[in-house]
C-alpha cells in the first residue's frame, strides 16, 4: 500500500467511526427517553390502580408553569387515553390498563433492539479503532 492509500484509508475509517460513534449517542438518547415513557406508564398504571380501588381520590393536577392544584376525583367509570397523534378515546379502567400494559410491552421490546443495536455498534466502533490504530501504525512506518 502506498503512503497515499493508508492515509486515504486512516481517513475513511475516521468519518466511519464518528458515524458509529454518533449513532451510539442516538440510540443512547433514544433508550432513555424509552425509559422515561416507561416510568410514566408504571406511574399512570398504579394511578389506575388506586383510582379503580376507591370511590373518591384525591391528587394534585399540573395546570402548567410548575404549579399543582388540588382536584378530586370522583368517576371510577372511565379515563380519557391518548392513543397517539392527538386522539384521544375514553376507556374503562380494565381496558385503560390493558392499553398501558400492551404499551409497556412494546417499549420492553423496542428497548431490547436498541440493546441489540448498541451491542453491535460497540463492536464495529472496537473493530474501526483497532483498524485505525493499525492503519496509524503502517503510516508511521512508512514515514
């Protein structure tokens, strides 16, 4: 290989291994907003939970700018769902937390291939920054 070829190779598996790289931070980003939506489900689970258990609750309802009121809440018949895009459908409890259930499930399994993905990312960034280690080597040899 000429020392032209191992430098325009060096800088290839750079740009290569900085895309790896930035899309680790993604799929990192993403699996964390995963986790929150995930602890705001068991949150809204457990809300359900006690709502459904007794005739009248208690709680504190966010009216925005970081300020709470006291509310009481007094149906036991049904919640309001937003089931994406905007739409929102009332359900009864059972179905709302077989809704939150369904929904945890699927962030378990979109969780599981950003592990995948990650697992596989952290390879081929190790396998790029041993390749340029060595390409790194061959350049100073040569030079």
């Amino acid at each position: 290989m000429t020392e032209k070829e191992i430098e325009q190779e060096l800088q290839t598996k750079v740009v290569q291994l900085k895309y790896l790289e930035d899309y680790l931070q993604d799929l990192l980003a993403r699996e964390n907003l995963l986790i929150t939506s995930f602890n705001d489900i068991e949150n809204a689970e457990e809300t359900v939970n006690e709502l459904s258990k007794k005739s009248e609750f208690e709680t504190l309802v966010y009216v925005g700018g970081g300020m709470y009121v006291y509310g009481r809440i007094n149906s036991r018949e049904r919640v309001l769902v937003n089931v994406g895009a905007n739409v929102v459908i009332e359900k009864k409890f059972n179905d709302a937390l077989t809704f939150l259930q369904e929904r945890k499930e699927e962030i378990k399994r979109i969780l599981n291939d950003i592990n995948q993905q990650k697992q596989q990312t952290a390879l081929a960034i190790q396998k790029l920054r041993e390749e340029v280690e060595e390409n790194i080597r061959k350049r100073q040899s040569s030079g």
